[in-house]
C-alpha cells in the first residue's frame, strides 16, 4: 500500500465524523467506532462494512491491517498528532480505528437454519461477561447467542467489541424480550438445557446429546428466570468446591460449550 495521507486540520469532514461517533447521547447508532488491531480485523473479516480506518502519525500502522484494508478496498489516513488531541480529549486515544457502518439487527428467525447450539443469556449485564461469552461461542461452534434483559441497546456497542475481540460481528446475537425468546424455542420445538448446582445431568452428559441444544444462563446471583427454568428439558451442574459460591458466568459457559465442541464443531 501507499504511503498513507495524514488529516492535518480539524475541518477535514473525517474529523467530524469521528466526533460525531464518540458522543454518547446519540438516539440512533448508525456508526460505530471500533479500535484495535485484532477488532479490527475480527470485523472487517466478518464482512462489516468500513467508512474508514484511521491510524496515529506518531504509531505505525500494523501490516496485516493495511494488507486486510488493501484487499478490501477500504481508506486508511493517518490523523496528525494535534488533531487526535482535539478528537479525543477525554479519553485514551486508540492507535489505530475504524468508523464502521452497524449492521442490520439480527433476528431470531435468523438461528432457525443453523445447526449449532444457541446461548441463552438472561439477566447477564456485565459487558466483560458477554464478550468472553461471544469469543468463546464463536471459537468452540455455537450458532448464536440470545440477550435477554442484557441492557444493551445494539450489539455494536462500543464496550462489548472491545469485550469480545471484535467477534461479536462474527456470529448471530439477537437482542430479545424474553416473551419472544420463550415463543421462538416454543415454537421450533427446541430443547433447552438450564445449569443449576443441583441438576438432573453433570455437564460430562451434554457430550452424548446429539440434538441442538439452547444452553441457558443466567446472572450469577440468580440463574435464570422462573419462565427459562420451566420449559428446561434437562437440569445440568457442573461440579466445583462446595466451599465456592458460584463460578463466573463466562467460565461456565465455557465449561459447557467446551463438552459440546465435538457435536458443535462436527457441523
């Protein structure tokens, strides 16, 4: 790639446009800007579509991003010094960072030809949670995940890309009222699981289940909600110290999409 043009003057119609990004009182999202190198590639991989990429003149830009940017025809510009200080003024400016257009919001129709097994989240808020719970789906073969009562307002918020490495692009996530999410299982017949501490089945068992499973989780303190626990075909525990409260949220979901992997990752 070329030597890169760097943006010298605050009037340049890129700088607005970042501004306009970072507030945070924005009613419709239609933009978002996502940082980083390995978010970055994550969403440009999984086909996002960028305005624009931008870097430091002051920091190299890595050369697996040009090269991506290159193959997919998306600018990259540097922005000088004096105006990433204007742009960014109260916050830790990124080294390199995209403003991206948000992707159309997935639907729960959307998981119905899929194969792999669905997460159910309900009442899970803490961002840091979702995104390892993201990476983690994605990388041992689940098909989506369902948000319930999360309070998010769209996936591409800008904290849970960063939570989830930028692969909360590279799979299905539907945000869904729990009326909905309960109707839609309903309605295709599929067999939800709930983990519990004292459940009918250990989390070894889900390894021999070879039908599509929608693995149900809920906040730490809770579980899941009383509507979830009752249409659950089966009850899993997964054994730990009895000296121990609970396990994080995402560490137990881990646990079990790591016993699903073979059936997941087959497909």
């Amino acid at each position: 790639m070329a030597s890169l043009d760097i943006i010298t003057e605050r009037s340049d119609s890129a700088v607005q446009r970042i501004i306009d990004v970072t507030k945070h009182s924005r009613s419709v999202v239609r933009t978002v800007l996502i940082e980083d190198i390995e978010p970055l590639l994550q969403s440009i991989r999984a086909g996002v579509e960028f305005i624009e990429i931008y870097g430091l003149d002051t920091v190299p830009v890595p050369d697996s991003l040009l090269a991506e940017c290159e193959r997919r025809r998306i600018p990259v510009r540097l922005l000088a010094a004096s105006v990433a200080n204007q742009v960014f003024k109260t916050e830790k400016k990124p080294k390199v960072f995209g403003i991206a257009k948000v992707p159309r919001p997935r639907r729960l129709s959307d998981l119905s030809d899929m194969t792999g097994d669905l997460i159910l989240l309900d009442g899970v808020k803490i961002v840091g949670n979702i995104g390892a719970i993201v990476r983690t789906s994605f990388a041992l073969g689940a098909s989506g995940i369902v948000l319930v009562d999360s309070d998010l307002g769209s996936i591409a918020d800008r904290r849970l890309i960063r939570a989830s490495r930028g692969y909360v692009f590279s799979l299905p996530i539907v945000l869904a009222s729990r009326a909905e999410a309960l109707q839609y299982f309903q309605d295709n017949a599929m067999r939800p699981v709930v983990f519990e501490a004292d459940g009918d089945l250990g989390v070894a068992d889900l390894d021999g289940m070879d039908e599509r499973l929608v693995l149900m989780f809920g906040s730490e303190r809770i579980g899941p909600s009383g509507e979830f626990s009752d249409i659950a075909a089966k009850s899993v525990s997964i054994p730990m110290n009895p000296a121990a409260e609970s396990l994080n949220v995402s560490v137990s979901a881990g646990i079990a999409l790591h016993a699903r992997a073979r059936r997941n990752l087959s497909r």
